[in-house]
C-alpha cells in the first residue's frame, strides 16, 4: 500500500537512530532487518518514481521524491534512477537518430539538429526537476543533467561533435572550410 510505505519512510530513520551505536546478537539482528525494510522501502519508491515518470505523473514523482531526497542517501539513487533509466534514454534515442538519417546532411545541418533536440529534452527535463525534486536539490540535478548532456561517453555532446567533425571510414573528413564552420557552429551553441 502506497500510505504504508510513505509512513515507513518516516519511521525508517528513527528506527535507525535508536540502533546505531547498539551492541550484541539481538541488535546486529534488528539492526540487518532495519537495513533490509530500508532498502525494499527504497526500491519500491524508486519503482514508484519511474512508473509515474512513464505517465508523466509530476505530482507521484514529487511524493517520492522528497523521501528518497530526504532519507534515502541524500536522493543518490534516486538521481542515478532519474538520469539512467528517464534522461538518458531519451538523449541516446534522439542523439543516435538526428546524426544518422541522413547521410548527405551537411554537418551544419546535423549538428543544428542535435542542438535543437538537446533544447527541446532539456526544456522538459528542466521543468520535470524544478516540479519534482526538492528546492534544494533542484541545483544540483540540473548541474548532474548539463553535466551528462555535455560528457557521457555514450551520448556526450563532445562525442556527437566528433563524429560529425572526424567521421569514421568510409566517409570523407570533413573540408577545411566546412570543420571551421562546424567549429563555430558548436562554440556559438555552447557559449
């Protein structure tokens, strides 16, 4: 029941204030069982959070949100969660098709594609985190999702630039004059 584990999550620290520090059989044994109740509590939000995130459900994502926030390893799993299996999907989908499609695209063409999809998920995403996290985490999820979009290695706008600057065999390097162009293109995108 939903209730019964938002309640568990403010019953779950307390618990574990009242074992910490404790000695003996008896309480190595409540103390696992604490950590074990903790942990299925968490992985339930955690499936709650994503489910609702399919839906687009802003306010299930913000009731589980503030205790994985705040109770959960200060929301690590819960930004690991939000980043692996929401953000990055969606990058990699959209990152993969706008360079692909079309091979006489110009670079030009392509990268201005990629820019204008990064746009369009960060518009999104940036709403998604300013509604759904904390106040105080709101900062530190948009810097984690600007930091991924500029240096994941399977997305990474760095990487995407590269392939489209020194593609792979067979296809041709690009001109001179086109790689300055791309090489502008990109700073006046990212500056």
């Amino acid at each position: 029941d939903d209730a019964q584990l938002l309640e568990a999550t403010k019953l779950l620290p307390a618990l574990k204030r009242v074992c910490h520090g404790l000695e003996g059989e008896a309480y190595a044994t409540a103390i696992h069982n604490i950590q074990q109740t903790s942990n299925y509590v968490e992985n339930r939000l955690l499936d709650r959070f994503e489910s609702a995130s399919t839906r687009e459900d802003i306010a299930t994502m913000r009731e589980c949100a503030m205790p994985l926030c705040r109770f959960f390893n200060g929301g690590g799993s819960l930004h690991n969660r939000y980043f692996n299996s929401i953000v990055m999907p969606n990058l990699l989908d959209l990152g993969s098709g706008d360079l692909d499609d079309e091979e006489e695209a110009s670079a030009q063409d392509m990268l201005s594609r990629m820019f204008g999809a990064i746009h369009r998920v960060c518009a999104k995403e940036f709403n998604v985190i300013r509604n759904v996290f904390p106040r105080d985490s709101v900062m530190r999820v948009t810097r984690m999702l600007v930091q991924r979009i500029f240096m994941d290695p399977a997305f990474g706008i760095q990487n995407r630039v590269d392939e489209v600057l020194s593609p792979p065999p067979p296809a041709e390097p690009l001109p001179l004059a086109d790689f300055l162009d791309v090489l502008c293109m990109v700073h006046e995108k990212t500056t």
